[in-house]
C-alpha cells in the first residue's frame, strides 16, 4: 500500500473517519443522528458529555477537555458547528474535507483561515425547525411553535416584507449530506433556507392546528435573517435540492413532537423572554433609519397587516421607476457610400457615417480574426477535452461490456485506452473547465482503473484454475497474487465509491439513477472482495499445499427436506494434493451405512415417525446447527469407512441447478441424456428412484456421470467457466443452499464470518435498553417422498407488545400440498417441525386448522404431550408432527411470548429471523404491532407504517435481521 493517499478525501481503506465539532447543538446533533446510520466512525466533540453518549462507531469527546490528543492520526472528513479554527487546522493536515455549518440566526459567520488550501465547503442556514429535546436552544422557529404548544404570548421579530422561509430539519439534514459527501460542492459557500411563507399565513395555522389564546407581540429591535432567493433558485437550477417537506407537514410533526413530551411532563421551560436573534441595531442600522428613524411602538398585527407592507413597497418600487423612466427618440444608423448627408424627421434622428469611417472599417477584419483566434485559445481546449472524454467513456463501455461477457483480456485493453483518453480529456480541461466537469472526468477515470484492475484479478484466477485443473503453475503462488491484488482492488473501489459518495444533483437524472446503480454493484463487489479476502488467507490449506486434504461432499436433496437442507441421497469424496484434484469419487450412501458396525440410537423422531430402528450417515444431519451436523457426518463416515476427513461440503439440488444455469447444459451419453437446470429433478428422481433398492448403483452411476461431466467441462474450459460457475456458488452460498464445516479453525472462523458454515446464530445487541429476537423454523419430511416438490408455503409473523410488558408471538405457516396422488414421488407431507426461540420464551398454544373449512370449524390444538421441549444451542427447542395430505392445505399456528427487559422511552429490538437450508424461496412477511404510545424512529430494512404496525414483506431466500428503534 501508498503511504500517502492517491486522493484527499475518502481514501481510508478502512471504515471512513468523521471528526464532528458541536454534535449536542440543535442542528448538529439531529445531523448526527443521521449519519450513525451509514458505515462510519465518528468522534464527536461536544460542550456537554450528558447529551450525546459513546456507542458503536461513535467516540464522544468534551470541548472542555484536551480533546485534540485523542483524535485518530487520519481523519477523512470535518464537519463543524461551532466555526473552529482548530477545523481548518485538522483538515489541512488529514487532508480532509471540511463542512462548516453555521445557523444565520447566530449572527455574521467568520472564517479566520485561508480557505483555498483545503477541500472546503460552508453552509449557511435560517428558519431551521423540528422536533429537538435542546429546550435550552431550540432555534428561532421552534421557540414560535413552543410559545404556542405552551399557550404562551408568541413573541415574533418585525419583518419588512412578512415573509419567512421555514425549513423541516430532515431537508436541512439531506442538503448537509449531500454537501458533505458530493465533490461537486467544493469551494462553495451557500445559504439554505425553506420555500417563502408570509407569517400571517404561518401563524394562522399554527393557531388553528395548537389552538392558542395569548396572542402575538412583535420585537422591533430584532432582525430575521435575510433570505437570497436567488440564491434558493441557484440550488434548486444547479444541485436539483429543494425541500421535500412542506412547512405545513413539517409543523405538524414538531407540534405532535412537543406536545407529546408536554403530555409527559417534559416541557417546564418557559420560552425565554429574548429570541435567539441578532439585534436590529447591530445589525441593521441603515435599514432602521429609512424604515423606522424615532421610537417605535409594536405593531399590532391584524388580517391584512403583511400584506399591506407588500402592497406599500410594491407601489414604491413602481414610483420609483416612473420618475426614472425617460422617453428617447428613435436613432436609426445607416451607411452611405457616395456621400456625407444627414437628414431629419419629425419623429426620428437619421445618422450617416462619414468616410473616414468607412475607411476604417477594413481595420475591423484583422480585429475580428484576433477575436477568433482568442477564442478558439480558450475553447479549443474545452473542445478537444469533451472529445476525449467521449471516448474516454466509449471505451469504458466496451470494457465494461467485455467484462460481462468474460472477455477480461478485451476488457483490460479497453480500459486501458478509457484511461488514456480520460488523461487526456483532464489535461485539456485542467485550465477551461469547472469543477464538475473535472468531477466527471476523475470519476470515469477511476472507474477504468477499477475495470483494469478487475481484469488483473480475472487473469490471476483464471491461471489458478489452470493451476488446479490443467497442472499449469503453482497454485500457491498464485494465490498469493490474488490475495495481493484483491487488496488493490478493494482499495480502488473505496476510492471510486469515495468519489461518486453523496448526490450529483447537477448531473440528468438519468444520469443520477446510474450512479445510484453503480453505487449498488460497487457495494456488491465490496462485499465479494470481503467475503473472499477472508478464505485467501487459508487457501493454502484448503488446497493441500502442506499435506493432502480429504472433504465429504454430501448430496441433499432438498425436495425430501431435511434440517440441513435434504435427504443425503449420495456422497463424494474429493481429494487436493499440492494444489492439484487427486481424486473425486461419488458413492451411493446406502452403500456406506452398509458398512457400520454395531448399533446406533436414533433420535426419538427418526425412530417413532420415520420407523427406523438404528441411526446412519443417511439420516445423521438431523441438528439444524450445521457444525453440529457435520461433525456428526464425519463421525458416522470414519465408522463406516475407517477414513479421517477435513471438512464436510453439503450440496443441494438447489444448488446443482445453479451451476447448470450458469454452465449449461450437459450430455450424458453412458444415459442418452442431455441434463440442464429445468430437468435435473426429474431426471435425478427417475435414475435414482425408480425401482430403486437398497445397494443399486444405478443412483451413484447417474450422479457419477453427471459430476464426470460438469468436472470435464470444468477442466477443459476453466478459462470460460470459472466466473459463471462462482456466480452460482456465490448465490449457493449467500441462499445458504451451499454450507461449509472444516477441522481448520480459521478456516471456520473465516466461514462464520460470511455465514457460510449453517451455524444456529445467535443474537447479540451491543447496546443497552435492548431487546434481542429470534426465531429458526426448521421442517424434516419424514414421510420417505418428495412431498416438498409439490408443496407451497408463506410464514406470516405477528408481534405485540402486551400490557404486561411481554412480546406476544403468533407464527401463522401456510401449507399447500398440490400433490394429487399418493404414489411416489409424491404423497403426504409428513413434517416434524421444530421451531428454535429464544430461551425463557413460553409456549402458550400450538394449533393447526384447515383454511378451506374454516378456522373455527376445523381448528384443532396440538396437546401438549405432542410437543417435544428441549434445548439447544442456547435457544428453546419446540417440536412437534404437521402432516399435509394431498391435494389439501394446513395452517399452524404457534403462540408464544417472550418477556421484556425494557425499561427506557428509547429502546432497540432486533429479530433474527434464520432461513433452513433447502426451503427455497418462501414469502414472509412480519407485522410488529405498536403499542400506544410507542413511535419506530429508525426502521431496516424499510417496512411500509400501516393503522396496524410496521409491515415487513420480502422473499424468504436468506436470513432477516429486523432492527427497529422505538420512542415512547
């Protein structure tokens, strides 16, 4: 790595620093709150430590203290509050980007550094308002809105024209981000204010919505803020930013805000006396003089008062411009090439030119073409700097086109051109062009050095799958150079994201949406570079480098469920050695199991419901916990075959037709068969089901081919298949359709961290006042078909909180077996359901009822001898039988509750809702039901606010963590 940064804002290849000076003002501490939400880590400086405390990502310091020592070496951003001069110093030697906010009604903002050296920008702002719990310095505006939630005299400053420009704190808040993440805004110094609003207008309506009685004084000797609204249109023209609240919608929030804490008993302060506002006579004196040169009384304001002030000055200004206006005649120039002559008319003065004039003309010519030549000095550049550009990006697109169509060495060379281009364009445009022309040109450039480096990374995997399946070069080797160059890569996109970081609202808004897109796969590819980055490091081990390694691959066909994802129908045993696939061989696990000796005791369900008497490696991925299972598949494989394993690999069908989606389809030709992802089930069913018995080979010979097939193509097209066939391990992986256990700690370690590896998970909330969530629904068909083939299901969740300070739980599984036959594959869905809660949950009543008849005539309650209790891995276990036959529906219902520990207005929960391997894509949703007076403050994932609560609704097809903040 550089020991300098390529550029100054945004390089740390870590999580970006913020130093943030004022975070318990009014205004910086509600933008604060804003940014803990983004994946950053700040240090907060404040004059009191009591109104913001430490959490994660978030160290606060006193103003009052040596608060300087304490800071981070490197500091990627400032944002400051209180106009510091300490700022300037610490973005000058972070080479940070500095955000100066200032609040106009503070009074006259003074920078007292030189502002050139840095990347700075400064946002000036007025009428800010919105609900705050700062009584002691709630703004301007908010001070008018308490008076009137107290029922208190509303004390108003005078105002010329009558007008105020109110600005929601959550517009305020989006402009900030945008100006503190978006390049474009550099060396700008804008004021922020609302749309225009004449106080009548705002005040009759803040009467009508809080009914107050007191009435309304205004204070002569102060001042508003002005208000450039040309400065507002240049916002709204140049950056595309205006609010997106209306003022109205924005007082009705803040006075539901107040007037709830009212009703708690937290509004004791009275509105102070004085408004936090700049005194006319410092301020303004001129305009007291012309306006009000003797004492003056408080106006009374009455139904017309505001408009009666427009109305004066609007007919000032026409006075004024009448006594300027002046009538001219008419002057008409015309040329004359015979003689001098000049005429007069009545009503119009007639101009010839003289000869010596026109004489002089010809020196005109020489003029012009010295006109021309310094324009096109000054234009050619910006010309010249669009046209590379232009090409710039061309190339860029055909790279990026490549890229998608596995052409990585075409995608390489076109980047490569995109680059020099750009490099061009950039020098043409250094001295001719504005800022956001040079954003431009800087952001595409990196863009092609990503694409370059992207294409790097392909060239050194594709030799690595040459180095595994065609012997050329030495894995281990290469994997070190992916290692290093993925570290590259990840650096490159940390600075690309850097650079496209916030809105450009000056660009199309086609424009804008495609960076929202690419700011979404730069995401993706972030997360695949930290995902893998943390397996490169054991990829030595994982490869045999030091001594052979052994893995059990164990096929799971999802379409008989089982906890870990199927039935293991089949088994392979795939040997590396020094980087190279020794040996890969599929077996049929019955003809393992046949192999043990003595006697194992099944768990109580495989042995009641399925009817076996003993316990085999067939059966042996019974715990949901993956590692648990895994373990005990290799203790049931050493027993049977007397060999030792590394780890064990677990391989639905659904992932099977994955990576036939992705490579294609398949010819058998021992089978007279071509096997793609549409009819690998039917095909698999009949090879290995049909007139099948126990010790056939027809199984193992049909999975054998096809494996013998896909590592064919494998080996002779590694360079053609290696980027499709890790898409569908990916999503094998991330759908969990794919799971991974070894003896290598860190490997599992490395594993864990993606969840990878199927582990029970458990739920952990590093803050206090929280409440943590979860549930696992696990099914297991036990009824020895493929019942799961024809079965549909959704999960609907609902969650209260009941009087009792507990969470009430109703879990709603819908079931539909479109079976309609007995015969196999089909049959009824005979499901042991196990459903892991949090330990100290009660289960209060487990019910299941025939939606077609009718919840009251055809509900029947599980007893409780039927329901298995137990405990595992730190959660409550609950079991129990559902059977669906064919050609019907089912709905079980499960009630439970769970107690809280919440004390606090404030307080957190997250739910952890856990996805079984092999279920497949099932809709979920989860309706957490509000208790009166409890408000969501933040929500994610987004969920839609109904009358009944916060709705979650998506795709079952990974894990669901729900974090919901909640406010009393």
């Amino acid at each position: 790595m550089p020991k300098k940064p390529l550029v100054r804002v945004g390089v740390s290849w870590q999580t970006p620093k913020i130093l943030f000076l004022g975070a318990d003002t009014f205004l910086g501490s509600n933008f604060l709150r804003q940014l803990l939400g983004a994946q950053l880590e700040i240090w907060a400086v404040v004059n009191r430590l009591d109104k913001v405390e430490d959490q994660s990502r978030l160290k606060v310091l006193s103003l009052a203290q040596d608060w300087l020592t304490q800071l981070p070496e490197k500091i990627d951003y400032v944002v400051d509050f209180l106009n510091l001069s300490e700022s300037f110093e610490l973005a000058a030697r972070s080479q940070a980007r500095l955000l100066t906010v200032w609040s106009q009604e503070q009074g006259t903002l003074v920078l007292e550094k030189e502002k050139e050296a840095i990347d700075w920008r400064v946002v000036k702002t007025s009428f800010v308002f919105g609900p705050t719990d700062d009584l002691a310095d709630p703004g301007f505006l908010n001070q008018v809105i308490l008076s009137a939630v107290l029922n208190e005299k509303i004390n108003i400053p005078f105002s010329p024209l009558g007008q105020i420009f109110p600005l929601y704190l959550t517009d305020f808040c989006a402009f900030l981000e945008q100006a503190l993440f978006s390049p474009a805004l550099k060396g700008e110094e804008l004021s922020l204010a609302g749309k225009s609003v004449s106080w009548q207008k705002f005040l009759d309506y803040l009467e009508k919505k809080s009914q107050f009685t007191q009435g309304i004084r205004v204070e002569p000797e102060l001042v508003l803020p002005e208000v450039n609204e040309k400065e507002q249109e240049r916002l709204e023209k140049e950056f595309g930013w205006e609010p997106a609240v209306s003022w109205q919608k924005g007082v009705d929030n803040t006075l539901q805000y107040f007037f709830q804490k009212k009703e708690k008993g937290e509004l004791e302060i009275s509105a102070p006396a004085s408004l936090p506002l700049p005194v006319r006579e410092l301020v303004r004196p001129k305009i007291i003089e012309e306006l009000r040169p003797e004492k003056i009384e408080a106006p009374t304001i009455g139904q017309d008062y505001w408009e009666t002030e427009k109305k004066k000055k609007k007919v000032e200004k026409v006075k004024k411009k009448k006594k300027k206006k002046k009538k001219f005649k008419r002057v008409i120039i015309k040329a004359n090439w015979e003689k001098e002559e000049k005429t007069e008319q009545p009503e119009e003065e007639k101009i010839i030119l003289p000869k010596k004039a026109i004489l002089n003309f010809s020196w005109s010519w020489p003029l012009f073409t010295f006109i021309l030549l310094i324009l096109t000095y000054f234009f050619s550049p910006f010309l010249l700097g669009s046209f590379y550009f232009a090409l710039g990006n061309f190339r860029l697109y055909q790279g990026y086109q490549n890229s998608r169509l596995n052409r990585w060495t075409e995608a390489k060379n076109s980047a490569t051109g995109a680059q020099q281009s750009l490099q061009k364009a950039l020098g043409y445009w250094q001295r001719s062009s504005s800022p956001k022309f040079l954003w431009l040109a800087q952001t595409s450039q990196k863009g092609a050095g990503v694409l370059s480096q992207a294409a790097d990374l392909s060239s050194l995997v594709k030799s690595l799958n040459r180095a595994i399946w065609q012997e050329e070069g030495e894995a281990s080797e290469l994997s070190r150079g992916i290692e290093i160059k993925q570290e590259v890569l990840a650096r490159d996109l940390n600075l690309l994201e850097a650079q496209l970081a916030g809105k450009v609202n000056f660009l199309p808004l086609t424009l804008n949406q495609k960076i929202d897109e690419w700011q979404e796969k730069i995401d993706q590819a972030q997360l695949v570079l930290e995902k893998s980055s943390r397996l490169l490091s054991e990829l030595p081990w994982w490869l045999g480098e030091d001594k052979p390694r052994r893995f059990l691959i164990v096929f799971q066909n999802n379409m008989e469920l089982r906890p870990t994802g199927g039935f293991i129908g089949s088994l392979a045993v795939l040997e590396v050695s020094g980087g190279k696939i020794v040996q890969f061989k599929v077996q049929d696990v019955y003809s393992v199991d046949g192999q043990l000796k003595g006697h194992v005791e099944p768990p109580l369900p495989i042995k009641d419901i399925l009817g076996e008497a003993g316990w085999f490696l067939r059966d042996s991925n019974w715990s949901p916990d993956f590692p648990t299972s895994a373990d005990k598949i290799s203790w049931f494989y050493q027993k049977e075959t007397g060999r030792e394993i590394d780890g064990v690999i677990a391989l639905n069908l659904t992932s099977a037709r994955k990576i036939l989606a992705q490579i294609g389809e398949v010819y058998l030709p021992d089978f007279e068969e071509k096997i793609n992802a549409d009819n690998l089930f039917a095909k698999a069913e009949f090879y290995s089901e049909t007139n099948f018995f126990p010790g056939s080979s027809q199984k193992a010979s049909f999975l054998t081919a096809l494996t013998g097939q896909l590592l064919a193509v494998i080996q002779n097209t590694p360079d053609q298949v290696w980027q499709p066939l890790s898409l569908a391990l990916w999503e094998s992986l991330e759908e969990k359709e794919l799971l991974i256990s070894t003896i290598n700690e860190k490997a599992n370690e490395a594993l864990k961290a993606n969840n990878w590896d199927g582990r029970v998970k458990s739920v952990v909330i590093g803050r206090e006042n929280s409440v943590g969530d979860f549930l696992f629904p696990v099914e297991a068909n036990l009824g020895v078909n493929k019942a799961n083939h024809f079965l549909r299901r959704s999960l609907n969740l609902l969650i209260e909180v009941n009087k009792q300070n507990e969470l009430d739980h109703l879990l709603q599984i819908y079931y539909e077996n479109t079976s309609q036959t007995t015969q196999w594959p089909g049959g009824e869905y005979k499901n042991y359901l196990r459903l892991l809660i949090p330990l100290g949950s009660e289960l209060n009543q487990v019910a299941i009822y025939d939606p077609l008849k009718g919840r009251e005539q055809s509900l029947k309650v599980v007893p409780e001898e039927k329901i298995a209790q137990s405990k595992e891995k730190e959660k409550l276990v609950v079991g129990f039988l559902v059977q669906v036959p064919i050609n019907s529906r089912r709905v079980v219902e499960v009630d439970y509750s769970q107690k809280l520990k919440v004390d606090q207005d404030n307080w957190h929960y997250l739910l952890y809702l856990q996805k079984q391997s092999g279920l497949g894509d099932t809709p979920l949703t989860v309706l957490f039901s509000l208790p009166e007076g409890v408000a969501p403050l933040q929500v994610s994932p987004k969920a839609t606010l109904t009358e009944r609560g916060l709705v979650f609704e998506g795709q079952f097809k990974t894990d669901w963590p729900i974090a919901i903040e909640f406010s009393r």
